[in-house]
C-alpha cells in the first residue's frame, strides 16, 4: 500500500507538473487518506468513505496530468471520462455506470500484468520448451555434427537473443478464431454457433498447423502459457478489489452538464445527468461481467473550465458529494519557462531527443526559451487559453523547418536555437500579438 507522505506525493508530482500547488495537496491528502483508512479496524474503515475532489480550472493547466500521475504513482486503477458523454436514463446514450465498468476493466488490466509478472519466467520457459522443436525440425540439416543436446542449447541462445526471430516456421498453434458479427439493418450481432462452439470446447481451443515466424509464435505461445498459469476467478476477485479500494475515476468537463441559470438548451437535460451520476459517486452497486462492485470508495475527481457555469450551478447533492473544491490558476511566462526545462518529460527534451534520432543535436539559449514563453503567455492572453498545449502548437511551428530539412550532412548537424531563430519563425505571431494590443 501507499508509503508515501503528502509532501513526497507533492515532490513525485513536481517532477511532471508546474505549479498548482493547492490541486495537487489536496489531491496527495486524499491519496494518503486511504492508506491512513486501510490502517484503520474493519468496522472504522466501512464508515470512512473518500473526500471527492472538484477542480476549477482553464483547459491545459494540468488537471486531467494530477489526477494521471497520482494513479500511476500507486499503480491505482484509473479512468478518465467525459460528462458530456453520458446521457439521462431512457436516451440513447452512454449509462453513467459504464464508467465503473471501465474503472473495473483498467483494474483487471493492472492485475493481469501483475500476475504475468509474477509467473514470467515459468511462461517463458514452457514457450521455449515448445519452440525449440519446431525450429529444430526447420533446420534439422544446418547442425550434422552437433549432438541434439548441442543443437538445442545452441538454438535456444539465438532464441533469447532474438537472432531468429524472422524465421518462418511451422508449429501447431491456438485455432483462436473471434466469433462472426452478422449484421442486418444497421444492427450488429454475434454469430450464436461459433459462441457455442467455443464455450463447449471446455476452455482449451483446438489446435491448429501454422507457418509463423519465431517472433510471432514465440508471443502466441507466452501469452497462452501466462493464461493457463492463472486462475481468472482469482483475477476476477482481485479487480474488483483493487478498483473498490484503489480506483479513481475523473470525471472531465463536469461544467458541461451544469445549469446555467434558467437557460434550457437542446441537449439531454444536464440536470438528468447530474442526478444519474449521483449515486454513483454516493455509494450503489453495479453489475460488471467481473463481478458486481460497489462504488462507495472509490476516489472521484471531477474537474472543468467553469467558463460560464460555476460549481454552484451543480444539482445541491452532487455539489455535497465533491467537499473538497480547489482552483487551478492560468499559466504565467514563469510557468511556460518551466514546463518547457523542468519536468522530467520537459518539452524541449522531448523534441531534443526526437530529432537526435534523426543525427540534429538541438541546443535551445536561454533568451530563445523565454522568447518561446512570451509568445506561448501572449497568444494565451489574446486568444483562448489552452494552457500548456499553445507550447506544443508554437514548437512544431518552431521546427517545422529543420524536421522537414533532414539528412543535409552525414555527420549530421548541430541546430542552436536562439532569439533570433525564434524571432524568424515566429516573427508574423509576434507582429499579430503587437497589434492585438491596439484592437479594442
């Protein structure tokens, strides 16, 4: 379970996010709630349910990033959704509790790869054990003066070197065929005989003669060999599991589904939304081809722009339901500057190494990022603010040229970046935004 302190979860999530500090102690404080609960007696731990958070925010400012690292750092089931999807009960839409059945998905996922994990090497070994004869059988005359020993162990170290992994071979495989959709007047069915057919098998598929290359056959033979290693019940169990007590669920654009006042629009009542999400986020139970779940500890996280809307035009109980509420500020130049050297998947680290794979070595000056950071802060200021995403549209804009011109020197080249190289290729924004600043 979490072992972190909140202000370590803060320091995990400043290597990945700049600034908003409020949003991400609230978020480390809910994070470590639950490692205090599971601490807790049975009885204590059933009456303390999550504090679910609400964050207010311009897009691009790292709302949906908080919420991804936080899962990611205590490997938690996680799944981000979008209000606007969903539609009230009796409309044609996504159900609300398709997002709980998605929560459980990521969990089974997470818990399937654990368990890989724990029975790799077992898996590897039998896919080995079937392997090697088929590719011995391939190349029976290549070895006439080595004994079958020899030409195993030989043939295996090429295996695990990946030497002969184009190698077409034929070996019996898996007849793993997915059942026929038949489709008639705009509706999709599945095909009942080959759903039959493969029920009453009794779990193992028949076998079928195939020319694979190694590669191919080896992953064939691992992933069947990992199935056949764990037992799905237990899977099922720990999934459901782990998502009751470990999953978070964000929930995106929740302004959306607001009421603005008394307005009435065409879409399906938001009010209806509101409320079929409400018992969701309360605490029911809801039926999964995993098992059935139930919501009431779940960590939910709600976030959106709140442009027009504000949190108070929210249905009151749903409102209850997020206590803890926090506000996500706009980027400044500062923050652009950072975003683009400091994270560990630092911007301009990303484009660095994108193009040293191409033989350019780029060098960015000092002057050249905070040139870059005006103009990404500017653009925010004058057009809509998309916050950290204006960086990704002004450096494909940036090196549009020198991605394009590739291959000039077989040494390849060394790129620097300076005010002047910006000032050049961004020159027509920058005379855009002066002249913004006259325009009423």
């Amino acid at each position: 379970m979490l072992e972190y302190t909140p202000k370590q979860i803060v320091a995990e999530l400043d290597r990945f996010i700049i600034g908003q500090d409020e949003a991400k102690k609230a978020v480390a404080v809910a994070l470590r709630n639950r490692y205090r609960r599971s601490r807790l007696s049975k009885e204590l731990r059933d009456e303390i349910t999550p504090k679910n958070i609400i964050m207010k925010g311009p897009t691009g400012v790292g709302k949906t990033e908080i919420a991804r690292r936080l899962a990611k750092l205590v490997k938690a089931p996680f799944v981000k959704v979008e209000a606007t999807k969903y539609t009230e009960v009796g409309y044609v839409g996504r159900d609300v509790e398709s997002m709980v059945r998605d929560l459980v998905e990521a969990s089974y996922r997470l818990v399937k790869e654990e368990q890989a994990q724990s029975v790799e090497e077992k898996a590897k070994e039998k896919a080995e054990n079937q392997l090697v004869p088929a590719i011995m059988e391939k190349r029976k005359d290549s070895f006439p003066d080595l004994s079958e020993g020899q030409i195993k162990a030989y043939i295996l170290q090429e295996l695990r070197e990946g030497k002969i992994d184009d190698l077409v071979i034929d070996i019996m495989l898996p007849d793993v065929q997915k059942p026929q959709m038949i489709g008639q007047g705009g509706s999709i069915s599945f095909n009942l005989a080959d759903l039959t057919k493969q029920v009453m098998g009794g779990g193992r598929p028949p076998m079928k003669k195939r020319s694979i290359t190694v590669a191919n056959a080896y992953k064939q033979l691992f992933d069947e060999a990992v199935d056949s290693m764990i037992d799905k019940d237990d899977l099922d169990a720990m999934a459901i599991e782990r998502a009751e007590n470990d999953g978070i669920i964000f929930i995106d654009e929740i302004d959306k589904i607001a009421q603005r006042g008394n307005t009435q629009g065409n879409d399906v009542s938001r009010e209806g939304v509101q409320r079929d999400i409400l018992p969701i986020v309360e605490g029911c139970t809801v039926n999964t081809k995993h098992g059935n779940i139930k919501t009431d500890y779940i960590l939910f996280i709600a976030a959106g722009a709140f442009h027009i809307a504000s949190i108070s035009d929210l249905i009151p109980e749903l409102q209850g339901r997020f206590p803890v509420k926090v506000e996500l500020q706009s980027l400044t130049k500062k923050d652009f500057v950072e975003i683009l050297t400091k994270p560990d998947n630092a911007i301009l680290m990303q484009y660095t190494e994108l193009l040293k794979v191409d033989n350019v070595r780029l060098k960015f000056t000092k002057e050249a990022i905070e040139e870059i950071a005006e103009v990404a802060y500017a653009q925010n200021e004058s057009d809509e603010d998309i916050g950290a995403r204006r960086l990704q549209t002004i450096m494909e804009k940036l090196l549009e040229d020198v991605s394009y011109e590739l291959g000039a020197s077989e040494n390849g080249e060394d790129v620097t970046v300076d005010k002047k190289y910006v000032d050049d290729r961004l020159g027509a924004q920058l005379q855009s935004l002066n002249l913004n600043k006259f325009i009423l």
